[in-house]
C-alpha cells in the first residue's frame, strides 16, 4: 500500500521483505514459491484470475509456467507434522477462534500526521491481518483493510489503509454520527479489565468521534462523546479518488488514515504503557452503500455483530 505498482519505473528493483508462518501440520517435501502480477480489477469485476504476461521467458534463467507465474524459489519443508484432514479443519478452527494479537513497537522518530504513509516509520511496522467480517469470514481484496501501530512517551499512533471504490462520509461537526458512512473505529481497553473502555471513529473527510464508556454502552453514546474531548488527537487523511462525489465517474482507490492519540488524555492513563504491558483493542470499519454497490462492515478481531465486545477485543 505504501508503493503503489502504477509508480514502479521500468528497471527499479524494489525490495519487499515478506514472512510466511508455514503452518505444523505442513506436509514434509518441496513447497514452491511461484510470484505474478495480480490484475485485482479483472477480479473485482469479473471474478477473473488474470495475470500480466511474461514477455521475455527466452531470456530468463527460471521456469515459467502457463499461469504467467515464474518459479520464485523451492524450499524444503522439514519436520512437518502433517495431519488428516479432518484434524487439520478441527486445528485451523480453533486457530481462527484465538484472539488476535498485535505487538506495538516504541519508536524514537514520529510519524508525519499528514495521511501519507510513506514515513520509515510505517515501512518499518509490520501491518495487520485484514480485516475481516465481524463474524470472522474473509471479505473480498478489493476491500483489504489493515491498520500498523507504533508509540513513543507522547502519543499511540495508527495508520490505517482502506480500498475504496467510492469514498464517501459527508457528517460534519465533533461526534457526528460517523458510523452512518464510511469510516474507521478503533476501541481501546487500557488495561484489559473489560470495564470502561474508549471508541474513537474517523472519517475520510477529518472528521471526530470520541467517546468514554464506562461499560457496555454506558452512559448512551450523547453522553459518552459529550464526557470525552482529546483536544491534542492530531487526524491526517489522504483520499486517493475525489471524496464525496458519487456522480463524477471517477472510481476511487483507497483512503489512508493517520492518527496521534495523547496518552496523557485517555481515561485513567498518565502515559505510555509499560514494555510488557497489554491492552485490548479492536479496529472496525463501516463502508457505506452507494446506489451501485452494497457496504459492508470488517474488523481486526472478529467480535461479532457487536462492536462494543469488549470480551472479543
């Protein structure tokens, strides 16, 4: 998300540095890396698997197959504990049922609050697992959603990256009701007692939520905004397409959010947590309907059709 392919310029190597947890229960033997050029847009359209077409395969040394993929490497897995396929569904469930965990690293620089994510900050934070529907099912790529986090002694910083077709949240004015239309959630726990708990929303258009609840959706959502204002939460947004212009035939490609949340002015926290200390969050998004297509809701953790379960975080 952070280098976008149409800026690649011909000969430009670029390093991508990715990890592959290869599962227990992987089979011993050879597992090859094959590496394409994805067309996202054949599949968003026409559910069409498309690849950019190797050109020069008479001049490569690797073997290219007939997908358009080349042979990026060969590894030998060993030590697997392959299992059947009955307890292979039972293990991959119960993965799937574990909290999500993310591990935020403190830094010495700070991000630039601006909604572009080129800083070596967010290069160096290792982003999320997309996001997923509060029940827990994959959602289509053309929606990923991911969130990095990173702190110093000042602020918790959250960059998020949302695909969008069409980008859209017209509410105006501190504690709207964003979640009418395209926006992010994040809710935190200090502490990871269940009890009070803070939800802040952003919009693509800049626009605040801040609420403290001091448990299950108490006091109602008027006071809770009402008893929280975080005067220093500095908000950067980048739209790459044309915010709320729905008639403009122009798609939109994504929103990228950047957030400074002060430690100092979250409830009952005088400052950054300690190095091994835990908290419980979860990241929603809503994406609003359009006359030409359906919304849909995600989140990191898949805490069902409530946002406020603080036991899901």
């Amino acid at each position: 998300e952070i280098y976008p392919f149409h800026k690649w310029k011909r000969g430009q190597i670029i390093r991508d540095k990715q990890v592959i947890r290869v599962s227990k229960d992987f089979p011993n033997g050879d597992a090859r890396l094959h590496v394409g050029v994805f067309d996202e847009k054949a599949w968003t359209d026409r559910q069409q698997n498309v690849r950019m077409k190797v050109t020069n395969t008479a001049d490569v040394k690797v073997s290219v197959d007939g997908e358009n993929r080349i042979l990026g490497a060969t590894l030998s897995i060993t030590g697997g504990k392959a299992a059947s396929k009955a307890a292979s569904q039972k293990a991959k469930r119960a993965a799937d049922t574990r909290p999500r965990r993310m591990n935020v690293y403190r830094v010495t620089e700070a991000p630039t609050v601006d909604g572009e994510l080129g800083d070596t900050v967010w290069k160096n934070a290792r982003p999320s697992k997309p996001f997923v529907t509060p029940g827990g099912q994959a959602i289509t790529p053309r929606n990923l959603t991911q969130v990095r986090a990173v702190y110093d002694d000042a602020y918790l910083y959250i960059a998020a990256s949302c695909r969008d077709t069409d980008v859209y949240n017209d509410k105006m004015g501190r504690d709207s009701q964003l979640w009418e239309q395209d926006v992010l959630e994040v809710y935190l726990d200090p502490g990871n007692d269940g009890k009070d708990y803070v939800e802040l929303q952003f919009s693509p258009a800049k626009q605040v939520f801040d609420a403290h609840f001091t448990s299950h959706r108490t006091p109602k959502w008027q006071k809770a905004s009402a008893d929280l204002t975080l005067k220093k939460l500095a908000v950067g947004v980048n739209v790459d397409g044309t915010l709320n212009q729905r008639g403009d035939n122009k798609p939109d490609r994504r929103w990228t959010l950047e957030v400074a949340i002060p430690w100092a002015e979250l409830p009952g926290v005088d400052g950054p947590p300690s190095s091994d200390e835990e908290w419980a969050m979860n990241f929603y998004r809503i994406d609003a309907k359009a006359p030409t297509r359906s919304g849909f809701m995600a989140a990191w953790a898949p805490a069902g059709g409530d946002f406020h379960n603080t036991k899901g975080f």
